[in-house]
C-alpha cells in the first residue's frame, strides 16, 4: 500500500503579484520563482530587452527553458528558440545567449537551472558562479534597491 499523501506539504501557489521584477543589469530583469534548497536548482523567469547578450557560460548541471515571448538563441548553434519552445541544455554544456536586436518586445523565457552555472569574462575566465545561493543573493539585492522585502514563498 502506497504512503498516504499529506495534503499540507504536496503543493503551493505562489500569486504572480507577490514575486516582483528585479533588474539584475542592463537589459535583463527576473523573478526568482523558487530556490530549492535541498536539491540545488532554482526556477526564474527572465525578461531579456531586444539586443541583450549574457556573458559566456558553462552550466554545471542540466537546464530546461521554456520561451514564454520573444526569440532568442545561443551563438553557438545555429537555432532561434520563439514563444512556446522548449530547450534542453545538458551539464556541461557552454554558450553565449543572444537576444536579437530587432525583436520588437523583451523575450521572456521561464528557466530551471540544477547546479548553477560558470560565467566567463572575455578572457575565458571564470568570473562568477551561479548557483541557488547567487541567485537569492541577487534577487534580494534587487528587492532592496526597490525597498522591497523578500518573499518567503521562493524558498522550497
């Protein structure tokens, strides 16, 4: 026989209101859905202005993208991801995100990212890491410069 489910623990809904925008940098903004702390992956939603380019990276576990609007690709390969695509990224895979510069809206694409991931600077050196406790640490700070408190429902 199957253990009972407990009703309380199962499932939650954050409201989209109570998970505000930050601005993490020119040309892209985020909502940090989740941080899941005892599995290392963090869920967020970005909003990417027409033209912006994130530095190279190398994802230390694997990736699901979901484009919710807009196109972008990596410079990489030689595909666009538009509105409902669903991209996989693998572990250790690296690229350069790219949106274009004649999208007519910001591109707004839902991530869930395991592990984090390497940022390069120009050199080819790693910069920054990534991972569920960078991202809070980000999205706090953005919530600070807006005078906002942190939601408590992101933590999982």
């Amino acid at each position: 026989m199957a253990d009972p489910i407990r009703i309380d623990s199962a499932t939650s809904v954050v409201e989209d209101d109570a998970i505000p925008w930050v601005d993490l940098g020119p040309g892209v903004e985020m909502k940090l859905l989740r941080i899941g702390e005892s599995d290392q992956t963090y869920t967020m939603i970005n909003r990417f202005a027409p033209g912006f380019e994130a530095p190279k990276h190398l994802h230390l576990g694997d990736v699901h993208a979901y484009t919710i609007q807009g196109r972008w690709h990596y410079h990489e390969y030689d595909w666009y991801s538009t509105a409902g695509d669903y991209v996989y990224e693998p572990p250790d895979t690296i690229h350069t995100l790219h949106v274009p510069e004649d999208n007519t809206e910001p591109t707004i694409v839902l991530f869930i990212v395991n592990r984090g991931m390497d940022l390069y600077d120009g050199d080819g050196n790693v910069f920054m890491t990534q991972n569920g406790e960078g991202m809070t640490a980000l999205y706090k700070a953005g919530l600070v410069n807006k005078g906002l408190p942190f939601p408590e429902a992101v933590l999982a």
